[in-house]
C-alpha cells in the first residue's frame, strides 16, 4: 500500500486518525524507550560512582580505623564495620568486584553458549545430539550446587568462580541460541542465502547472528544480575572474594551478626545489589518490548 493509503502521512495530514494497531505500538515504545533510558541512567550513575570512589570518599577499603561499628554520620557516611572500616569505600570498590563478575561471567558464558548453539541448531545431526545431551546431562543438577561443588573442589576465589561458571552456565545460551537457528534455517532469506553460494561462515555472521542476537542481549541482561547475585552468594558462603578485599555479598555475610543492632553493615551492600538489579531489569525489560514492535532492526 502506498503512503497515500489509510493510516499513512497524506491521510493523517487531512485528519484521518492513525490505526489503533499503529498507535499502540508507539505507546509501547515509548514506554519501552523510557524505561530503557532509565535502566542506562541507574547503570551509569552506579559504574561511574565505583570507578570514581577515591573522589567520593578518601578511605581505601581496607583501611582500619578507630570508630569501631560507627553508625552513619557526617565523617562516614554509610558507618563503619567491626574494624573500622567505611562502609562507603567498601560499597563502591566492591561494587567494581561485582560489576567485574557480572561482565565477565555473562560475556565468557554468552559467547561460548552462542558459538556452540550457532553450530548446533545449522548443523543438526550427530553434533547436534553430542551438544545438547552435554547440556541435558547439565540442566540434571541444580545449578547452584553444580557451581558450589566446583568452586569447593578447586578452592575458594574469584578465578575458581569464573572457570566454575563458564563450565555451565554457556548451556542456556546455547539452547537459546539452537532454538532460533532452528526456526531461521526454514526462513526463504536464509535458503537464499544459502543458494547464492555464500561460505558457511558468511551466512551465519552476516545473516544468522544479527537476527539471533536481539534475544540473546535481552536474557544477558537478566543473566547479568544472576551472575552478580551468584558471586554474591557464593561469597556469602566463604568460596568466592576473599578478605579483606569487599564484595557486596561477603559484605552482608560480615555483617549478619550485627544486623539486629547495627543494621548498616549489612544493609547498604544489600541496597546496592537491589539497584544493581533494579537498572537491568528496567534495561532488559526495555529491550523486550523495543523487540516486541518489530523496531530491533530498524
């Protein structure tokens, strides 16, 4: 249909009203933007505060002191711990630590899970099979104890964490990933593709990935505030960050025993991390429905 048809710009410049479809695909990406644009600003807000911490507070995070479980006052502001350490300096430089694992658990995890499930779902067969009975025999234990065991096995810390968890956790990507070669394979673009000669590689680069990509970045961004919340919890058991480096979830681990009485210890790693997923759930909420009005590509 031509722009002069119903709902195009010539109707609505003479007061023809745009088709209720039309105007409630706007509606939800417009919503859809907004939230989007928030998520970013609470993201950006918190990196720049953790990288910018020795300009927010002039105490390092292992620095002891003589107020001992100080509450929040004027010369710190979010107290002190059982060492007399600010809990500002450890809040901000260990939001660096997390925000450290969350980037490189999802991005090893999604990269690894995605070149696996691009070769699964395009070459079917006998590799498909291989790949994904790995990935059943995986998705068989839970995936937190599977991480707990492996970290215990190798011993306590942050490299102990990343190897545990790029050894399973590629598998959701991969499925993912498998799932949505599958349905593009049948595509007429990709057939085309496909009898114009083009190299293997070429056609899943060019023409696969791209399309595949959008619901891949949307689960990264839930991903991403699991992964954070698994090396906290993994911290909080005593198998990830070690002390005195500070780590939000070793930092609510610290402070439990307090928590009736100075209630700070614990509460302000705790807030953070609820931030932290706040601005990704809005983030990937935000990129669900810019998906959902057929404007990814675009």
């Amino acid at each position: 249909m031509s722009q002069a048809g119903l709902g195009g710009p010539a109707a609505r410049a003479i007061g023809t009203p745009a088709a209720p479809g039309r105007m409630a695909r706007a509606s939800l990406l417009g919503r859809a933007n907004l939230g989007l644009a928030v998520g970013c600003l609470l993201l950006a807000v918190l990196v720049f505060c953790c990288l910018a911490a020795p300009l927010i507070t002039s105490y390092g995070p292992a620095q002891q002191g003589p107020d001992v479980l100080a509450p929040p006052g004027a010369a710190h502001l979010f107290g002190t711990d059982q060492y007399g350490r600010d809990i500002l300096s450890r809040t901000l430089y260990g939001g660096r630590i997390d925000l450290l694992i969350g980037v490189v658990l999802v991005g090893v995890a999604m990269t690894l899970g995605t070149v696996i499930g691009l070769v699964s779902g395009w070459f079917g067969g006998w590799t498909d099979t291989v790949i994904m009975r790995i990935s059943d025999i995986g998705f068989a234990f839970p995936f937190l104890v599977l991480i707990i065991c492996i970290v215990g096995l190798r011993g306590p810390g942050l490299t102990s964490l990343f190897l545990a968890v790029s050894m399973v956790a590629w598998i959701f990507y991969a499925r993912l990933v498998r799932t949505e070669v599958l349905v593009l394979k049948d595509t007429n673009y990709i057939r085309s593709a496909r009898l114009s000669d083009f190299s293997t590689v070429r056609v899943l680069l060019r023409h696969v990935l791209p399309n595949v990509m959008g619901q891949v970045l949307v689960y990264a961004t839930s991903d991403f505030v699991y992964a954070v919340l698994l090396g906290a919890s993994v911290s909080y058991l005593g198998l990830g960050v070690q002390p005195p480096a500070s780590e939000w979830g070793a930092m609510v681990e610290q402070g439990q025993n307090f928590i009736t009485v100075q209630w700070w210890l614990s509460l302000f790693p705790g807030l953070a991390i609820i931030y932290l997923g706040l601005a990704f759930s809005l983030i990937g909420d935000g990129l669900a429905d810019v998906m959902r009005t057929g404007d990814w590509s675009e």
